[in-house]
C-alpha cells in the first residue's frame, strides 16, 4: 500500500485492531464508504449484522481480497493463505456482507470464475463432518435405508459421499435425515444471495448441484 495515499481505519467487532486500507479503492467499491465525508478516516462497520452475528473481521479481510484483486491486481492480505476450498457458508457471508455495504458489481467476476466456484463445498455435520463438493460430483443416498448404505451412481464423475477427503461407505437413515436439511438451507441461502445480486456463475452451479444430488 502508498501510504502517501488517504487511508481509512476499518473497524471490526470481534477484534480491536482496525484494517488499514487505502480510502480511495475501499470507497470505488462500496456506495456506503463511498457516502463516508471526506474527512473520515475511520469506517466503523463493528454494528453490520450477518445471521444475527457482527460480521468477522476475517469476512472482510476476505472482502477486501476481491476488491484490491479487482482493481489493483494483487489482495489486500498478500501473507493470507489461499484455502483449497470454500464452504457454502463462509461463500455466504462474504456475499451478506458484500451486499449490507452496497459493493460494486465488477468485484464479484474475477472472485466468482468458474474454477474458484469448483473450489466450493457445503459442509454438514452428522456423526462426523461431510463435504460436498460443488465441482460436478453427484451424491446420491440409496432408497433402500433399511440398509443405511450410500447407493453410487454409475459415472466416471460420481461419487457417494466425501467425507473429510474420504468416501464414506455405510451411513443411518438418521444421518441423512440430519444431513439433508443443513444441505439444503445452505444451498437456500446462496440461492437467494445469488439471485439478489445477480451472480450468474455462482446460480448456474448451485442448480447444477440441485438438478444432479437433491
């Protein structure tokens, strides 16, 4: 960053000390900064609510990572590491977020290409976490649960059920009665962020997932 710049202090509520950004790209990208006086250097955003909660400071580190890639080439934390996946609900939060501060439309296309959007999986927690991966793959539990087995699908692209990078063979009719319904809001929510802002990539894969697994 120039410190020769304006700089604006983001206040966060879950930690004390601000991010220091530069005022002029936070501003091009946000129409609430963008309202901020002239004069401000402090952008206080500890009272934004997501699901009830003030949203982290790691959700607007990672905010500030597709604005600075969006217009300057480069993140804003270039020390953070790059996860090999994202889950449906950091994905929507980030989105919440980006939302609550009125973003820019041009943040969302480089953040939201097709190869990152492979990267997306919703978590769900049974007797043990369960990933599904939005890259594709089709999940399928058997019809018969008296048997509590997943059924494979017979294609190359297919699998069962991931589990923590693992197929998972046997699982309950409790389990799945436990696991659909967390899949199912997670994908609700994105679905609803999607189609408010317009995300085209983002609702092409997640009907993608609906059509092949729910």
């Amino acid at each position: 960053m120039d410190d020769r710049q304006p700089q604006l202090q983001i206040k966060v509520a879950d930690v004390d000390e601000p991010l220091l950004v530069d005022a002029r790209t936070v501003r091009s990208c946000s129409d609430i900064a963008y309202t901020l006086p002239a004069s401000a250097t402090v952008w206080d955003l500890s009272g934004i609510l997501i699901e009830g909660q003030p949203v982290k400071r790691k959700t607007v580190i990672e905010w500030l990572n597709w604005v600075y890639v969006s217009l300057l080439g480069a993140p804003y934390n270039e020390w953070a590491h790059q996860p090999e996946t994202t889950t449906a609900a950091e994905l929507y939060e980030l989105l919440a977020f980006s939302d609550s501060i009125a973003s820019a439309p041009g943040i969302y296309r480089a953040s939201l290409s097709d190869s990152n959007l492979r990267r997306l999986r919703i978590r769900a927690t049974a007797a043990d976490p369960l990933d599904l991966m939005l890259d594709g793959r089709e999940y399928r539990f058997t019809e018969y649960l008296r048997t509590g087995y997943v059924h494979p699908i017979q294609n190359a692209n297919s699998v069962t059920l991931t589990g923590l990078g693992t197929d998972v063979g046997p699982i309950s009719a409790q389990s799945e009665a436990e696991i659909k319904p967390q899949v199912l809001e997670q994908v609700e929510k994105l679905l609803y962020v999607g189609y408010k802002l317009k995300l085209e990539p983002l609702l092409q894969r997640l009907h993608q997932f609906i059509a092949a697994s729910l």
